[in-house]
C-alpha cells in the first residue's frame, strides 16, 4: 500500500461545525488548511449533525434546515476559499516537535500528514443504550439533546433514560416544551448531584420509573415516529409498554480524544482541558496545538457554539504562526 506524505501549515482534525468553521476562517486568512474527515472514529463526517434530520436553532435558517444539508453548506464554503479535505482517520500524532506528525489511513492508503499548527474538533459522541431500534428511530422521536428537539415535543409525554446530572438536566428543560416527562433509571440511587435530583423532584410535570431499564422503542420510522417503550421492571420482571412520543437517552457524551491520552491534558470524562493564554483560549499546554467544539465543551454542546469556538481557534492559530 502506498504512503503519502502531506504538509500544510494548518491542519484540522474532523469535519463538524467546529472543524469546518475553522477551515473557513483559516482559508479567508490565506491559511487553507487539510481537514481530516473521520471514516470510522468518532462517526461520520460532518459531525453528529448529519444524523439529526431537522435543525431550527442554527442562526440564519428561519425555516429550519436538514442536519445533513447544513454541514455540506458549511463543506462548500471552507471549499470554496481552498480548504483541502482528506477522507481518513489519525491513527497516531507525534506532537513532541514541530512540524506536528499526523498518522493516517485514508480511502487512499497511509498518509503521513505534517503541520505546523493544530486544530483538534474531533467531537464527541453520545452515549446509547445500544438498541437497534434507537438507530432506526433517531431523528424520529429519538434523541439525545434536549435543547436541540425538545422543542418538537410541545404538550406530549416523553421519557428521559438516566440517572446522572445531564438526565435531570434533560427532564428539567424539557418540562418547558413537553406536558409530561417521565425519568427511567435502572437503579432507585442517582449518580447526579444531590441538587440536581432535588431539582428534578421538586418539578411537577416530572415523574420516575426507577428500577426499571428500557428494552425496546417502540415506533415507525417517518412521520409516525415514537409511540413508546417496552420497559422491564428490574426487581419485580414485570415487562409494560409506556406510551410516549419522544426517547431522550440521557446517559452521557464520549468525546473522541483516545487519539491524545498521555499527550494532552483531559478531565476525568475524556474531554480536553484549554489552560488557554492571554491572546488564545482555545490553546492546549503545547504551543500550536489548538481545540474547538465538543471535544473540549460538555456544557454546552451546540452547533452554534462549536462553530464559534471553531473560529476562534483558527484565529488563535493564525496569529500563532504570524510569530
């Protein structure tokens, strides 16, 4: 198999919101960078937007706009002003020197990728019940964002599949949209905060099916979507269909940072820490290595916020590089 050896001055690894935006501002400042779309690590290029259907939050799209649709918008953009896109997945960096060393598999075969500054956006992934039928009715009823698709649940009964603080942070917020919100857990203790529980508890329109795990959702993909979940009783066996219009699995985010174990810093979660400088928030503690999106944000967790960070570290490489 063939090896190819590549250098730009920037490189930026994944395609979501945050990475495509980097590569825009990047190019716009005559810095077209390589962007490595993921094959396999961390999802699809293009981010987890391109398995959200309807998108109504982004700016600029009163109508709403497919996820899909949207991120080869952003594509044709960074494109347009001489982004280069490599289709693969880093299998191994080497950012003890500069230029930094990118080791990649491609649709092509092996590349070797140099650069001399780095962004990462790989993202995050959300955690699932590993389900079938959660990938059939994604998008339909099934999803994990609330901020993102609560809004499409106004006055219906959902359920929030979890026990920690981002499920009752869920249930919380969508207590705004929907009539009912039911919280299922498997076990009766929490691993959420003690105040987040007692939050929870406190808002009426939420009510707990604990000791209990999901088996199945239950729906048609398309506009029927969602009509429920076979759920089990885990103390007494008992098996039940709870009728809802909408899953959310609440149950956490992977960001996809394997890739720096041992290299960067990383909270308890996964996801990097930025000690940042006076003049760039987005720096890791190697100079010329940058981070944007999910990968380093598990408060907020939007499309809108990941392209903000996304050109802000390509603004903080620019001017890395100008010294």
């Amino acid at each position: 198999m063939s090896t190819t050896n590549l250098h730009e001055k920037i490189v930026i690894i994944g395609s979501g919101p945050a990475g495509l935006t980097a590569a825009i501002y990047a190019s716009r400042a005559a810095l077209p960078p390589i962007v490595i779309e993921g094959l396999s690590r961390g999802g699809p290029p293009g981010g987890q937007l391109v398995n959200t259907t309807e998108v109504e939050n982004y700016p600029g799209f009163p109508k709403g706009i497919l996820g899909p649709d949207l991120m080869k918008l952003f594509r044709d953009q960074a494109e347009r002003f001489g982004t280069k896109f490599v289709m693969g997945d880093v299998e191994k960096v080497d950012l003890s020197k500069r230029p930094f060393t990118l080791f990649t598999q491609t649709v092509e075969g092996e590349a070797t990728i140099t650069c001399d500054a780095l962004i990462i956006s790989t993202g995050a992934v959300a955690k699932w019940l590993g389900l079938p039928s959660e990938k059939t009715l994604a998008g339909y009823g099934v999803s994990a964002c609330a901020t993102c698709d609560g809004f499409f649940f106004k006055e219906q009964h959902v359920l929030v599949v979890g026990g920690g603080d981002t499920a009752m942070e869920e249930a919380n917020y969508l207590t705004k949209h929907a009539a009912k919100v039911t919280v299922v857990h498997r076990r009766e203790e929490f691993r959420a905060s003690k105040i987040m529980v007692e939050r929870a508890r406190a808002n009426p329109k939420i009510s707990w099916m604990l000791n209990t795990g999901v088996e199945e959702i239950i729906g048609t993909a398309g506009k029927g979507g969602v009509t429920g979940a076979r759920v089990r009783n885990l103390k007494t066996n008992e098996v039940g269909i709870v009728a809802a219009t909408g899953v959310f699995i609440a149950i956490g985010h992977q960001p996809n940072t394997d890739l720096f174990k041992g290299l960067l810093d990383m909270d308890e979660n996964g996801y990097l820490i930025l000690p940042g400088t006076k003049s760039a928030q987005t720096a890791t503690k190697i100079p010329g290595v940058f981070a944007a999106g999910d990968v380093c944000d598990h408060v907020y967790r939007q499309a809108v916020s990941a392209a903000g960070t996304g050109c802000m570290a390509a603004i903080d490489a620019e001017r890395f590089l100008s010294h």
